[in-house]
C-alpha cells in the first residue's frame, strides 16, 4: 500500500468520504484529503519531537480563531513518517487575496501571550534560508550570486521571542467561516518580523505592487503588531525580507534544476535582488 493510500485510510478513520485528493505542496511533504479531512505526512527533514509542542499550541484555546485546530491533538505515525490530521478549508484565491485579513491575523498571532501555549521549540523561520542555500545544485555563476548573497547577510539582531508563525504566505490560510492561519511545521518563538519578511522580499524584488504591500503593511501596524516600529517598520523588516530574498532564489534554483528548465521570469526577478544585495548594478553575475 502506498503511502497516499495509507493517508487516505486515516482520513477515513476520522470521517473522510468521497474521492481522494492529493494537494500539491514541497516534494517532501504529502497531504491527502478525503472530504471533509485533510491528512498530512510531514517532512522527513523536520525534528517529529518538535511536532507534538506545535500541535498542542494550535489546539490551544488561546488561538481559537487565529489558527486551524486539529482533528487529533496527538501526532501519529504512519510508515515511519510522522502525521497530523486536520478539518479541511476552501484555499485562497489568487484572484481575490485577503492580503488584510493575513496580516490581521498575523497581528493577532504575534499578540499571544508565550505562557498559555506552553514550551514551544524555537521558530523554524530564519534557519529556512541556510537550509535552501545548501540544496543547490551546482556552481554556476547564479549559484555563486546567490551564495554570495547569502553570506552577505548580517546577523539578525535579538528582539524579544514571541509566537511566530515560521513561514507565512497566503498559502498558509484556509476559509472555514472565517480565515485561519495553517501549517504548524515552522511555529515557535522568535521575531515576528520573519512572518512578514515573504511579502516585503516580494515587495523590494518588484513582484508584489505597492497597492497591495501598503495595505497588508497598514492592516498589520492598524491592528497593533508588535513586530515594527510604525514610525520606521524597514527597521526591523531589512534583514528578515534580504534572508527570504535569498531562500525564495535559492528555491528557485533547485525548482528549475529539478525540472531541467531555465528559471521563469518571477524566478530571474529574485536573482536580480539577490544582485542588488551584494551591490551588482544590473543584479547579474
């Protein structure tokens, strides 16, 4: 049996009818949904000790509203992999993205008070980016870039731990009567300015428009944030937006590496950034 078959056996257990749908995500993570359940293997590169303490914080009365609770509180295991078990939610739509309701959200988040989740592991967010520059491929002159990029960056400074989410996008929201957050694999303590380092690396790389920054940026600091100062927010967000600048081109790299293609447009735009981080004037090699 295979492990998608497996997934779908479990969703059954807790109440899954219908077809099964496998939902594209990072190559290795499986998520299987049967109906009304969503069953995810998680990454075999992640620490499962760490799953459990992440699981229970989402569970936790203290972010009814903010984050999806799971269907089973307790991580399973299943071929070896270890497994969390979720209601489902509608995705986002690309067309129509609740940029406001993120960062709402996101505010929230950050808000939580550490003591009523109990420990949590670190935030996986900043060691996302060491991780993505490791698994390129090859030594050619986009590579070097972005390596040189990479080692361009200075050290985060310390700012005090709060629950931070490790790897928002507008992937990590589902709809189910409202919109929560999902995704408790990067969860933890650390500085809230990484949950908005992905958008401001969108943002300074030219992909996401001013429009659109400056609304998810004011609905954040108008629901009082405490990830940035609102007299100067890029104070906090350069060297976070610079990191997730790297990981997204580095991603890239490896993406177009494994489909034996040239990277896509998008994909050259976070090349050039990484570029303009070490100080090239066209940002190319």
């Amino acid at each position: 049996m295979s492990l998608t078959e497996e997934l779908a056996g479990v969703a059954a257990a807790y109440g899954g009818t219908g077809e099964i749908a496998v939902h594209p995500t990072r190559t290795d993570v499986v998520v299987v949904r049967k109906g009304e359940v969503v069953v995810k293997a998680h990454s075999e590169r992640d620490d499962p000790l760490l799953l459990p303490a992440r699981l229970r914080a989402a569970g936790a009365a203290a972010l009814s509203g903010i984050m999806l609770a799971p269907l089973e509180p307790e991580m399973l295991t299943v071929s070896g992999r270890a497994v969390t078990v979720w209601p489902a939610g509608t995705t986002v739509d690309p067309d129509t993205a609740p940029w406001e309701e993120g960062a709402r959200l996101l505010a929230r988040l950050h808000a939580v008070p550490l003591p009523t989740l109990g420990p949590l592991p670190e935030a996986g967010g900043p060691a996302r980016a060491a991780r993505a520059v490791r698994r390129m491929p090859g030594d050619g002159p986009v590579e070097q870039l972005v390596r040189r990029a990479f080692a361009s960056l200075p050290e985060p400074e310390p700012h005090p731990g709060l629950l931070t989410h490790g790897d928002w996008h507008l992937g990590q929201l589902v709809w189910r009567e409202r919109w929560l957050l999902i995704d408790i694999d990067d969860v933890g303590v650390g500085d809230p300015a990484w949950d908005l380092a992905r958008p401001a690396a969108w943002f300074a790389a030219g992909l996401l428009a001013t429009p659109i920054w400056e609304r998810f940026l004011g609905a954040y600091l108008a629901s009082g944030g405490p990830a940035l100062d609102p007299s100067d927010p890029w104070a906090r967000l350069d060297v976070p937006a610079r990191a997730l600048t790297v990981q997204l081109a580095a991603v890239a790299v490896v993406n177009a590496a494994r489909d034996g293609r040239e990277l896509d447009e998008v994909e050259h735009s976070l090349i050039e950034a990484c570029g303009r981080i070490v100080g090239l004037p066209q940002g190319l090699p």
